[in-house]
C-alpha cells in the first residue's frame, strides 16, 4: 500500500508511514501497492475526511472517530448502553452521520471531477466502541475493523488503474496527473 502525506510537517517513524497510524500499518500488511492511502485529507476545500482508501477494489472515506461504550440501531433509533443505570438511554450518533456525510462529500467532489463516484462509507470505530445493527437495516455505512476492511477492499475490482491514478492524482495534489489518451493521432 503507498501511504501518502497530505500534511506538510514530518514525524519520525516508519518510513512512508505516519508516525502512530495503526490503522494504515494493519491495512499496509494486506494491500498491496495497487492500493493508496491518504489520512486527513480536504480535496476541494471540503471538510477534513479521516482517512480514504483508494485502490482496484473501490474509493473508501474511513472515519475513525467514536464514543467509548456500547451503541445499538432498534427500531429506527440509536442508543448506547449506560452502565449506571444498566438500560438503553438516546444516543446521539455523531460518527455514524460524520462517517456517512464523509463519503457523501467525496462522491459528490469525484463525481464533479468525473470520476467514478461510487464511494464507500467506512466507520472503523476505536477498540473501545462497539456498534450493534440489526443486518436487515441500510443505515449507509459500513461498520468494519481493519483485516475485514482490507478483506472488503480487495474482494472485488471495481475499478480500472486509470481510473485509481486518475483519483489519487486528484486527492494528492502534488502527484503528477496522468496524460490523457489524445482524441486525434498526433494531437
């Protein structure tokens, strides 16, 4: 996997990856070179996105942000577990609706590029959260850890190399842009 920096200041560790990313050095350890990894980016003047993951397998937003404790989907609703009271109480769902609007905002910047815009929303949640959804309920994201996220990402190409060089040239800009197949022969 090429990890790269979209930050202008450089730390010590790994080379090629940034200093304390767990989640780019387990990913690093499944995916090979066809996949590209980008943390904290801002295309376009967008919102910050934690991290995407591009590659033949698809465009993914992660998002690695959540809240200690348990969390469940029932009846249309969100909840998290309070140990105090031992009950379900309300749970505002910030990183799920951070993570689905995340992928939404990156679909919507590669589809104005023309690109293919099929994005895929990603919550890999601390190791401290867990999220409970009933498997019959769409709730726009996908709640994965890393060796299944790298399992997900590599199950299918789903899009050509021209087409990841074409998106991470967009997502990185100080990567050269890929010449274009000329209309005309000779022009």
């Amino acid at each position: 996997m090429i990890v790269h920096s979209t930050s202008r200041t450089r730390r010590l560790g790994i080379p090629g990856l940034p200093h304390g990313d767990r989640l780019a050095t387990a990913l690093a350890r499944r995916l090979d070179d066809g996949y590209h990894w980008f943390r904290s980016v801002t295309p376009g003047g967008i919102e910050a996105i934690d991290a995407v993951l591009v590659g033949p397998g698809g465009t993914f937003a992660i998002t690695t942000s959540g809240d200690r404790g348990r969390h469940a989907r029932r009846n249309g609703h969100w909840y998290r577990w309070n140990r105090s009271t031992e009950s379900w109480v309300p749970w505002d769902a910030v990183p799920v609706t951070t993570c689905r609007l995340a992928g939404r905002r990156l679909s919507m910047y590669l589809e104005r590029a023309a690109l293919p815009a099929l994005v895929t929303a990603i919550l890999v949640p601390p190791s401290d959260m867990e999220v409970e959804v009933p498997r019959d309920e769409n709730i726009g994201i996908a709640i994965e850890d890393p060796e299944r996220l790298a399992t997900l990402a590599s199950a299918d190409e789903v899009l050509s190399q021209a087409q990841v060089d074409r998106i991470v040239a967009l997502l990185d800009p100080r990567q050269p842009l890929p010449r274009l197949a000329q209309a005309t022969p000779g022009g």
